[in-house]
C-alpha cells in the first residue's frame, strides 16, 4: 500500500468579510484549492466578479500547512511587496493546507503608505481566516474484504475504530464488505484482518 498522506486542517467552504481601512474597502474571500489550477480558477473568478475594483491581490498554497513548494502570489498593481506577500504570509502561518486567498480592494481617496497597505491586507486575511469554517483533509482509500459468516459481527465490531464505513455489503458464498477508511489506517486494519480471519480472508486495495 502506498504511503499514507498526512491530515491536515482545510476551510470547509467559501468565506468572505470585509474591512474598511482609511476609507478604503478590502473584501477578503478564501476558499480551498487542490492545485495551483483551481487557485487560478478561483483568482480569475473573483476578478470576474469584481472587475470594477482597484486591485484583486492574491496567494495560494497547496499542500499541508506551511507548505512553500507550490505557492503563488501577486499584487496586482499594488507596490511590490504590499500584498501578496504578506497574504502568504498569513496563509503559511494559519494551519491550513490547500488554500487560497484573493483580496479585492477599492481605493477609498486616502493613500495608507505601503507600510499601511501591509497591514490592512494583513487584517483583511486575517478577520477572514478568524472566521472561516474548517474541515479536515483526509485521504481516503477503499477496500473489497471477503470472509466466513461467523466473522460479520467480529468484523463490524471493529470497523469503528478505524474510521471505516461500509459502502456495500454482498452475501453469497463468503461475505464481501466494499469499506472506505483513511489510507493511514489501511494497513493496521490489515493486520488486524489477518488475525481476525486466520489469514483466510481476501484483502483487496480498489
């Protein structure tokens, strides 16, 4: 079995909220990504959706929290460095995996200085992370177990502790359960399968 991947906070759906800084507006929305092309969806859609805005800034990490191999960022016109970095900043440091981030701005007539636009792309990320709905990333896997009808309750028994759930059940010559369960469990559940069953039963990864 391959090597399991590793559980990681993830935001559980779309959010976004909205500050005002000098009179100027900065809506912040941040949802998952599974790589840097649903980041880019998800940047393009928020300038479809805000195309009259000053600036659209962005950043994105995919992977496990903290992640720097497969990140991006911009700041869309803003001076170098006033937003795009200190959103990835913000994302590296809030324990989550797979995420994105886009800031859309409307330049209120007060110019804040870049060391005011950092900290108001700053709060903007941060409110809306302090808000956000969060899930778990979980790599799941499925298996085909087939076994003697004796051991149906021994079995069910079991499944709990390692977060598997049955997904079909067929009885005929020998009982075949399809079981979904994180792929980090698979191979205890193996081994204690082995056991249960006397190495009789037939362990298949789908």
């Amino acid at each position: 079995m391959s090597s399991p991947a590793p559980r990681y906070p993830i935001a559980a759906q779309r959010s976004r909220c909205e500050i005002e800084v000098e009179r100027s507006r900065f809506i912040a929305t941040l949802q998952e990504v599974c790589s840097a092309e649903d980041a880019q969806a998800f940047v393009a859609e928020l300038k479809a959706e805000f195309p009259d805005a000053s600036h659209n800034c962005w950043a994105y990490l995919v992977g496990p929290p903290g992640s720097s191999d497969r990140i991006g960022l911009s700041d869309d016109g803003e001076p170098h460095g006033v937003a795009g970095r200190p959103l990835l900043t913000c994302l590296q440091h809030s324990g989550l995996g797979d995420i994105a981030v886009v800031v859309t701005r409307y330049f209120g007539g007060i110019k804040l200085g870049k060391g005011g636009m950092v900290k108001a792309y700053t709060l903007a990320v941060q409110t809306a992370l302090d808000q956000l709905p969060r899930a778990e990333r979980v790599d799941w896997c499925e298996l085909r177990v087939t076994f003697d009808y004796a051991l149906v309750t021994p079995l069910e028994r079991r499944l709990m502790e390692f977060e598997a759930e049955p997904l079909a059940t067929d009885y005929a010559e020998k009982v075949s359960f399809r079981l979904r369960l994180p792929r980090e469990r698979a191979e205890e559940f193996r081994q204690i399968f082995e056991d249960l069953t006397a190495g009789q039963g037939s362990l298949r990864v789908l």
